[in-house]
C-alpha cells in the first residue's frame, strides 16, 4: 500500500485516544521557510499540550506518511522539488514516486483512510473573485461534501468570495459551524459579515454534532469556522487594499490555477511586511488548540 501511518500515530488511533491530522501545503506553499517549519511544530506542540497525538500528513517517493517526523518536516519546509497535491493529483504523486505536500482535499482524503476525523488547517481553499467567470472553485469545497473529515479552519480565506463560497458549500450540503461566533470567520479577520447558521458554544456540541453525523451516516465533511482572536486580526478594510493589489499583480503575471493561491498569499505577506505572516500563524495555533480539545471530546464519546 502507498499509505503509511507513523507509529505514534498507529498507537494512539488503536487506543482510542485524540488524534489531529494536519496538512503539508501550508508548509511547502503556504509560508516561507524557515516560519514554516517553526510553525508546523509549534502546531504540533500545542497539540500534544492538550492531550492529544499530531499526525501531520503529505507524500514522500509516492508514500502517503500519516504523521511525519521533525525531519520530514524539515524537509517539506526546504525542498524545491514538492509538488501541491490536491484529489486529482494524488494518483500521479503516488504512481510516479514523487514528494508531495497535501491541501486541504488531499488531506482529508488522506486522514479518512488513516481513520483520524479531526483535522486542523489555516483556511480553505474556495470561490476565488470572478468565479463565476473563470470557474476557479478549489477542490477543497467539492471534497467537503463527500469526505468524512472535521476541519478546524479560520473560516475561508479572504483572498477568496466568501459570499460565493458559502453558497457553494450550502449547495453541497456542507455544514458550516461558527465556534463561539455569528458570523463566517474570514481568516486574517474576526468576521466576514456573513451569517452562519449554526453558532456552536462549546466543544462538547461540536462533538456531538460530529457524532450525530457520523451514526446517521451522513456522509461528508464539517467545518468549523473559528475566527482569529481579536487581537491578532487585520480589520477587512486594512487587508483587503493589500489583497487587491496583489490580485492585480497575479493577473499582470498571468498567474493560474493552482499557483495563485501560494502566490497572493506570498504576496500580501509582503506588502503587509509579514503582518499577515503573523495573523496567519496565529490564527492556525488558535485552530490547533480548538482542534485538539474537539477531537479529545469525541474520543470520549466513541
Ligand atoms: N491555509 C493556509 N495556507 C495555505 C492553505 C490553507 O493558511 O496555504 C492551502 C490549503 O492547502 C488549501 C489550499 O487546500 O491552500 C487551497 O488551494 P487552492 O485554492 O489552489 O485549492
Ligand atoms: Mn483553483
């Protein structure tokens, strides 16, 4: 089999205890090195300080690794050579022996075969603007209707149309939670202004609602939508001038598909000299922390 699962991780899924799967894009596409690696284990610390076991996830020579090591991790914050691995991609990675770091929908993909439900990201990949012209929808949403995941995220990144995307995952079935919030969380801010449905106080409901889903079979993902803390956000307005300009830049440089997510992110983390760096990791260790509480709860209820 190309799948293998790391055995801390092997462990503690056989025990029953709390295990969080994170992705490898964030770290080969989504930052810089060295941040990235310092972040993908300082992610992986917060984890373990609340009781619960990371198992960080991406390929290697067509090995699905379900739990890479320090080293690893090392390894997919420097190489050059990783290649960004979304559903379609995985077959070619896995066949052709290659490195690849997985998004969001590979992640899932991957974490639902290794049997870990709760999974924790920065945020995802959705409608990017003028989707309804250029048809730019990332995978990332059509793989949260039919893949039995958790993700923990900081709502939808607001390089993206959040309105779009929102509809989006109503049309597909996805359930969207607000944890301690009214409103869709918009990654580098608090609140995007869109209403969610489901407003959840507590990680025990999550737990629940999780649980619900799974013993009636629903199939599909959830995602829960946990805003940056206040003190750490860009407002919308503030950002959003930043995110234009490198929108415009993206479209004079004829960047494309799965290239232009990495490249405004890469962007803006300039122009805001590195102040939307920092609002992006801390909005992925307050995801971390919340993660790791809801998958301990729904250890207890299994
Ligand atoms: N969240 C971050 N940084 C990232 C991503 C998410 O804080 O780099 C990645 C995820 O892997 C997500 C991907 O799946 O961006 C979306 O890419 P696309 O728009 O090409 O589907
Ligand atoms: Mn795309």
């Amino acid at each position: 089999m190309n799948i293998l699962i790391s055995e801390k991780v092997l462990k503690a899924l056989n025990n029953n205890q709390a295990v969080v799967a994170l992705e490898s894009t964030i770290i080969s596409h989504g930052m810089p090195y060295p941040q990235n690696v310092q972040v993908a284990l300082q992610v992986e610390k917060i984890i373990e300080e609340e009781g619960a076991v990371p198992a960080t996830i991406g390929i290697i020579n067509g090995v699905a690794i379900i739990g890479l090591n320090k080293e690893e991790i090392e390894a997919f914050g420097q190489r050059k050579d990783i290649l960004k691995v979304s559903r379609r991609d995985l077959p070619y990675v896995l066949s052709q022996k290659k490195w690849g770091a997985t998004t969001v929908a590979a992640t899932m993909i991957l974490a639902q075969k290794a049997g870990i439900e709760v999974f924790v990201t920065g945020g995802i990949g959705g409608v990017h603007r003028l989707g309804n012209e250029t048809f730019d929808i990332s995978a990332d949403l059509k793989e949260l209707s039919q893949t039995n995941t958790t993700v923990v995220c900081a709502g939808v990144k607001a390089i993206l149309d959040l309105k779009l995307t929102l509809e989006y995952l109503e049309t597909m079935g996805v359930s969207v939670l607000g944890y301690k919030s009214n409103n869709l969380a918009a990654f580098y801010s608090t609140d995007s202004g869109l209403p969610l449905d489901y407003r959840m106080e507590t990680v025990q409901e999550i737990a629940n609602f999780i649980k619900t889903k799974r013993v009636f079979k629903i199939d599909g993902g959830i995602l829960i939508s946990n805003p940056i803390p206040k003190k750490d956000e860009i407002p919308n307005e503030e950002i959003n001038k930043y995110i234009e300009i490198a929108l415009k830049l993206a479209q004079e440089k004829n960047i494309k598909g799965k290239d232009i997510t990495p490249f405004l992110l890469a962007n803006i983390a300039v122009l805001t000299k590195q102040k939307s760096l920092n609002a992006n990791i801390k909005l992925i260790y307050n995801n971390a922390k919340l993660g790791a509480q809801i998958a301990k709860e729904l250890s207890k209820l299994s």
